[in-house]
C-alpha cells in the first residue's frame, strides 16, 4: 500500500515535471498564454505531488508508532520488563546488603578499637596504682633521690600509658630492694 502511494507521489511530481517542461517550451516558440496555463497546472500538480508524499511520510509516522506501542504493552514485553525489575530490585537488594555488612563490620572494629583502647588504659592506671602501693612499701628502704628519681618515672610513664616501662620500673624497684 505504501509503495503504490510513493510511486504514485513520483508519478504525479514526474507529470508536474513535463508540464514544466512543456510550458517552457512554449514560451521558446513564443506560445505565452499556454505556457501559462501548463506552468499553472504544473505548479498545482507538484503541490499535489509533495503533499501526497508529505500524507505518506505521516501515515508511515503513525504505523510505526502505533506499532511500537503494540510492542510496548504487549504481553511478552510487560512480562520481560517485570523480569527485568525484579532482576535489578535482587541486584540492589543484594548491594544494600553488602552495604550493611561492610557498615556492620566497620562498627563493630570501631566499637572493638574503642574497647581495648579504654581497658589498656585502665590496665596501665591498676598497674600504675600496684606499682605506686609498691613503691610506698619501698619508701624506707630506698634513698630519698632514688625514691624521687622513680616516683617522677612512674608519673612520666603514667601519661605516656606505656606499659612496658612500668613494668621496667617495677623490676627495677624489686633489683633495687
């Protein structure tokens, strides 16, 4: 059907062509009045012409469109598109729950950095207070400039929480009695 409106589009442009033509070659031999009427009628069948063409490009247009929608609401791509959406709502479902995991995990190593952090210092603070109970049992044992000299070491390595040189300075105290 729209090859028989194309061709006849051409056929009817083709027509206003050789009425051009035709009213040309009256005004070469000087035929004024029917080179009018031919450029006239010409000029009407070309408008024919690009509208039956111009009818022709709309109808294609609209077929095409109409067909597009049948494809789109028809029953195998609705059910391809629900596939399709349950497919990604799985894929963000399964995202969000990794999400949550790696959130989880993070808390959890904060909260747990967190902990240690408060029990080393409160370790550091009963070893600091054994080691300074310790040292007051020492006191009359131990020089006057030597009980000074580990009295400020312990102060010292008390705000530093270093642990390891309390212990130190425990066996230095027990070495010194």
């Amino acid at each position: 059907m729209f090859g028989r409106l194309f061709y006849g589009g051409l056929l009817i442009g083709s027509l206003a062509m050789l009425l051009f033509v035709l009213g040309f070659v009256c005004l070469q031999f000087g035929l004024a009045l029917l080179m009018g009427l031919f450029y006239l009628l010409a000029s009407k069948v070309m408008l024919l012409a690009l509208a039956l063409v111009a009818l022709l490009g709309l109808l294609t247009l609209f077929t095409a469109v109409c067909r597009e929608l049948r494809g789109y609401f028809s029953r195998e791509s609705s059910a391809l598109r629900q596939l399709l959406c349950l497919q990604i709502r799985r894929q963000d479902v399964e995202r969000l729950k990794v999400a949550e995991c790696r959130q989880l995990n993070y808390l959890t190593r904060f909260k747990r950095q967190r902990l240690l952090t408060a029990d080393n210092r409160k370790q550091a603070r009963e070893l600091s207070v054994a080691i300074d109970h310790e040292l007051q049992a020492a006191k009359s044992q131990l020089p006057t400039s030597r009980y000074k000299d580990f009295r400020k070491a312990l102060r010292t390595y008390r705000k530093q929480a270093d642990s390891a040189a309390m212990l130190a300075l425990r066996q230095q105290l027990h070495v010194a009695d």
